[in-house]
C-alpha cells in the first residue's frame, strides 16, 4: 500500500475521531456540531494546516451522496404517527413557501446590495432550503408540540428537491445555456417531485415487504439492506429523470414505518452513518471555503440573512400556514427556527460547478451567513420556545418492539422493554389477551431472566421476549401498545394500539 493511501487514512480516522470528541463539545458548549465541523475543515485548510483544496466537483458529488444519506436518516427516525397531520403544513411550507422566500430575499438583494435580478434568485433559491440535519438534530432535543415539529421535519425532508432544481435551472440560465419557457419548467419541475414521490414510496413498501420475508444470514445485514433500499430509491428516481431527493425521504419514511426484523439496530445504524456523512460533509465544505475572502462578504451576508430570518421566512411561513390554522405563537417559532446548515453550502457549489459568473461570491455569502445564523438560531430555540410558551412536558414514549423472523419456522421473535410510564406495569399475562399464537416466552427482571407462567405480572423496565406465528405479529403488537397506554381494560376504553396523534 503506498505511501500517500496510509495517510489519507489516518488523516480521515483523525477526522472522524476528532469530530466526535467535538460533538460531545458541542453538547456541552450549547453549539450546533456543524460549526466545529466547518471550523476543522477551515483549520485543516489553506490558512490552517495548508491543505490545498480546491475540487468544486468533488465536493459536490459527496455532498449530495452525504444529503442522501442525511435526508434517508431523517426519513426512517420519523413516525408517521407524528407527521400525517403535518403533511399538509409541512409540503406547503416546501413549496410554497420556498418560492415566496426566495423572492422576498432575491427582492432585498436586488434593492439593497444592487444585485441583478439574474443573480439574487439564484441567491434566495440557494438559502431558502432549510437542513435537514440541523433540523433533526435540533427539534427532536427539544419538548414541543408535535405537530409543529413535525411541519419542521417534513419541511425540511422536501424541500431539497425543488430547491436543487430550481438552482439547477437558474445556474443553466446564468451560464448561457438553453433554457425552456419558465412554464414548461414550472410543469418539468411538478412532474420531477411527482414521481420522485412514485417511485420512493414504491421502493419503500416494495422493500418493506421483502425485508419481513426473507431471513437473512446475518442480523448486520438488516441495516445495510435497509440504507441499501434508500439509496436504491434515489438512484432509481435520478435514472428516470425524476427527483431522487424526494424518493429516498419517502422510502426512509415507509421504511421506518414498517414492522422491520431489527428495527432498533437498523435505526442506530443508520443514524450512525447520517452522523459520519454530517462530519464528511462539514469538513470537506470548510476545506473549501478560503477565509481570506470571507471578510470582504461579511456585511453582505449579514443583509442577507437579516432579510432571511426578518422578512422571507416570516412571509413564506404565514403564506404556507394560514390555511392550516397554526396558532401564531407556534408559525412565530416555525418561522425562527428554519436553520440554514450543510445544504446551502452544497447549493452553493452549483453555480461554481457550472462556471456562473459571480459564483464564487455566492459561495462566499452563503458560508458566512450559515455560520453567523447557526450560532444566532439554533442556540436560541429552546428560549424562544419557552417565551412562546409553545414548550410541551415530555410523555413517556409508546413500547418500542425489536423483532427478528425466525424463517424456518414461520414465526417473529420480539423483544420488549416496559417503560417507566407504562400501563403494563402491574398485568399480568393472561390479561395481555395477545392472538392465540402468540405467547411471552422469557422475562428478565433486574438483571436475572426467568420462565414465565400464568401468575406473572409485568414490572417497570421488564424486559421481554414474545414469540408469535408471522401473521400475527401486527395484532400481538398493537395489543401490547393498547395495553402501555390505557391498562388492562384497554379494550373497554376504546384503545386500540394504533398510533396516536399528538398536537
């Protein structure tokens, strides 16, 4: 092995093990990771250890590659029970509210830093994404209404897609090159998003069911299998010229939703490797960016942010939300809390890639602006939600089922944990009432596994082992679901262990 391949090796184990020590800082400190990220990848750079990068194309290719793997994470962590009311806020405030953002803050760049009209759009569509990994990482910290965090989440799942094709479109036009009537565009841009979402949700269902029937060798493999389905989804929507962005969100969040043999060790895989492509991804764009230009766009991009979070956003989330009606003090807070993070940055890289002029201080403004508004947004959140009042107490989770198909024999093995605010506490397992085929077969208690019979109760943080025939897996789980929530006469109470809706 050469001599040159050693140490880009351990340069990237470097990399990695010190991103995670600056993660652990970052939870102490109360600052965003990606900042620290960004900052090793500036401090390993020209200015710092002199690193000499300077590949526009490369960074483009991997930070889209990182934003799959990113929006595939976000898709298969979130529960449809939390997000099917906030479908409707949530793809508005994607499109809608993308396109009114993108003109307000095209409008103040135009009026007050003299930019063509040409050229501030390109500007807003570039900023108008909000992040996905911010997003997620930021919300699911903090006790809010579901509802409004999920608008947040689900916003911040689509609206890659037509922000990416709008920069597409613009950097086409601004480097000379052929481009349709603007409504053909509008109907290229509708039809893309339309079978992205097709083919994703088809992908998911599709690798849902095939994953529950086949037993594969080797419990790691789940994991793979499943990230594997998502990057299928968007390469196969790219293929056919429709949007892969949308297609491997909705296929993370089929996924994620579907009863899946080691759901538990796929979830923490995949948001293991969401967290690698976050570190890749902030180092590689902070290699790129040169700090001695960086001051000259500072005022600027504080102009433009300013018009972002003052102006745009405010104006995109009450044009996407008034027919929803969002209570004020929650659009207040869904409006403060649209955080710019790796994604703009990765935008950025398009009109350079396609020889825009003016694209380099495009790149420039968009750097500053990420890093000042991070610092300004994401450590407010959680005192702006407090003033808002819109802060809700944390309730105890439902029961989270880790299954495995046991092939050979037709059956599901599940694995549970009572939780602390758990009904099940105190039942005993006849009262359960789980399919006939079903049947708790192991209970470990403190640390100490036993055998159980008819007169055993469960107990706070019990940990148990069912086996049930495969088709009646579903039912076995809803009943333990009914029963955590509403007790032993949960059938009475009109529980029946689907998923609830939370505001």
């Amino acid at each position: 092995m050469s001599t040159t391949v050693t140490v880009a090796l351990a340069v990237g184990a470097l990399v990695v093990l010190t991103a995670a020590v600056a993660l652990r800082l970052s939870d102490r400190l109360g600052l965003p990771a990606l900042l620290l990220y960004l900052a090793l990848g500036v401090g390993l750079g020209e200015s710092g250890l002199g690193i000499q990068f300077e590949d526009v194309d490369l960074t483009q290719t991997l930070g889209v590659a990182a934003l799959l793997v990113i929006l595939a994470e976000g898709g298969l962590t979130t529960r449809w029970s939390d997000v099917r009311r906030a479908v409707g806020p949530g793809l508005t405030l994607a499109t809608v509210g993308v396109l009114v953002s993108v003109s307000a803050t095209a409008a103040v760049a135009v009026w007050l830093l003299g930019f063509t009209w040409a050229n501030a759009l390109l500007l807003g569509a570039v900023v108008s994404s909000t992040d996905a990994a911010a997003v997620f990482a930021t919300l699911r910290r903090l006790p809010l209404p579901r509802r409004m965090a999920a608008s947040l989440e689900m916003e911040s799942g689509l609206n890659d897609a037509p922000v990416i094709l709008l920069v597409l479109v613009l950097s086409e036009r601004l480097a000379g090159g052929e481009t349709a009537p603007w409504w053909i565009t509008a109907v290229e841009v509708v039809g893309e998003l339309a079978g992205g979402s097709v083919i994703g949700v088809a992908v998911g269902f599709g690798g849902a069911w095939l994953l529950r029937r086949v037993a594969l060798p080797l419990a790691g493999f789940y994991p793979l299998a499943t990230l594997a389905l998502c990057v299928l989804a968007f390469a196969s929507a790219d293929l056919v010229h429709t949007s892969g962005f949308v297609a491997v969100y909705l296929a993370g969040l089929v996924l994620g939703n579907a009863p899946l043999p080691h759901r538990a060790a796929t979830i923490g895989f995949a948001e293991g490797m969401a967290t690698l492509a976050q570190i890749g991804l902030f180092v590689l764009l902070g290699l790129l960016a040169s700090p001695s230009r960086l001051l000259d766009v500072v005022p600027e991009a504080l102009v433009i942010g300013l018009a972002l979070l003052l102006v745009a956003r405010p104006l995109s989330v009450v044009a996407s939300l008034v027919w929803f009606r969002v209570p004020w003090p929650q659009q207040a807070f869904i409006s403060w809390a649209g955080l710019r993070g790796a994604v703009p940055i990765v935008l950025a890289t398009f009109p350079i890639a396609a020889a825009v002029p003016g694209a380099t201080r495009v790149f420039d403004i968009v750097f500053v602006l990420v890093v000042v508004f991070t610092v300004v947004q994401g450590g407010s959140l959680p005192a702006v939600a407090r003033s808002l009042r819109i802060a809700t107490p944390i309730t105890p989770r439902d029961i989270d089922v880790e299954s495995a198909p046991l092939d050979e024999l037709g059956a599901e093995l599940m694995q549970l944990t009572v939780p602390p605010g758990s009904r099940l506490h105190g039942v005993y397992l006849p009262e359960l009432r789980l399919p006939e085929d079903a049947a708790v077969v192991l209970v470990v208690r403190d640390g100490k596994p036993f055998v159980p019979d008819r007169d055993t109760r469960l107990m706070r943080g019990d940990q148990a082992l069912l086996v049930s025939a495969r088709g009646s897996r579903a039912e076995a789980e809803r009943r333990l679901r009914a029963v955590s929530r509403a007790g032993r006469l949960a059938t009475w109470r009109g529980e029946t262990g689907r998923p609830t809706e939370v505001d």
